[in-house]
C-alpha cells in the first residue's frame, strides 16, 4: 500500500511569516512508515481531496507543490494542504490520532497538534475498522 493523505490544512498566519520546520502523523502503528510529507496551496480551509494513490500525489492539486520542511508560507496567503505520503502492509488497523507541525515565526519556534484523524484498515478488518472509525470521531467531538 502507498498513498497520500491530504485532507488537513495549516493556515497562515495574517501578520507574520511562517516557516514550516517539520510535520509529523501522530499513533500510526508501526507497520505504517511516512514516506514523505508535502504542502499544497494556497487554497480553502480544506484539501481538495483527503486520499490520493501514491506518494508523491499526481492529480487533483488545486495549489503549488512544495516540501514541506522548510517552507516559507507568506503571512496572510491563507491555508496549505498538508500531504503525508504512507506506505505499509497492514496486519493490523493503523490509528493516526493527529498531526503535528512544528514552525518557525521569526526566531520562536511552536508545535500544533491538528485533529486529524485517519484509521488504515487490513482488507479483512472491515467490521473492527467502523468500529475504530466510530471511536475515533467520538473521541474528537469529546474533545471539542
């Protein structure tokens, strides 16, 4: 399996520019490595599309492409669709719970934490993999 998650976004901030320093998928388990990660935009509030096959995603962008780490978001140009590539053999279902990036505004750096939710199913775990999706969504509106 490979593919590309694409359904966060990051906003820039409307005074100050913004350096993308790292982004990392938080609880994925270990049969799930991150082979990449990718900022698209400007564009809305949300991506264009949340699944793309493969890494890195090669139609349905609406905005520029750029690596991620180090890039510069100018302040005010609106939100950016994180892309996370994945690639794995699932023997299990893979719970990511979040997603964390890391920034730059002049010399402080600061760490959001992005509800970003996404459950990675074996094919023969579709029941257990409802569930898990049910738990999940619970688990934000809780959390809000």
């Amino acid at each position: 399996m490979e593919f590309t998650d694409g359904f966060t976004t990051f906003a820039a901030l409307d005074d100050d520019d913004v350096v993308i320093e790292s982004i990392r998928s938080i609880g994925d388990s270990d049969d799930v490595t991150v082979v990449g990660t990718l900022l698209s935009g400007p564009l809305g509030e949300n991506g264009t599309f949340q699944s793309f096959d493969g890494f890195p995603p090669r139609e349905g962008l609406d905005g520029e492409t750029i690596e991620a780490s180090g890039a510069l978001i100018a302040a005010g140009s609106g939100h950016y669709q994180i892309l996370i590539g994945y690639r794995g053999v699932l023997g299990k279902i893979s719970v990511r719970t979040g997603v964390e990036v890391t920034y730059r505004v002049g010399t402080t750096q600061y760490r959001d934490v992005l509800p970003a939710g996404i459950v990675m199913c074996p094919e023969d775990e579709d029941q257990a993999c409802s569930d898990e999706m049910n738990r999940l969504v619970d688990g934000f509106l809780e959390s809000r």
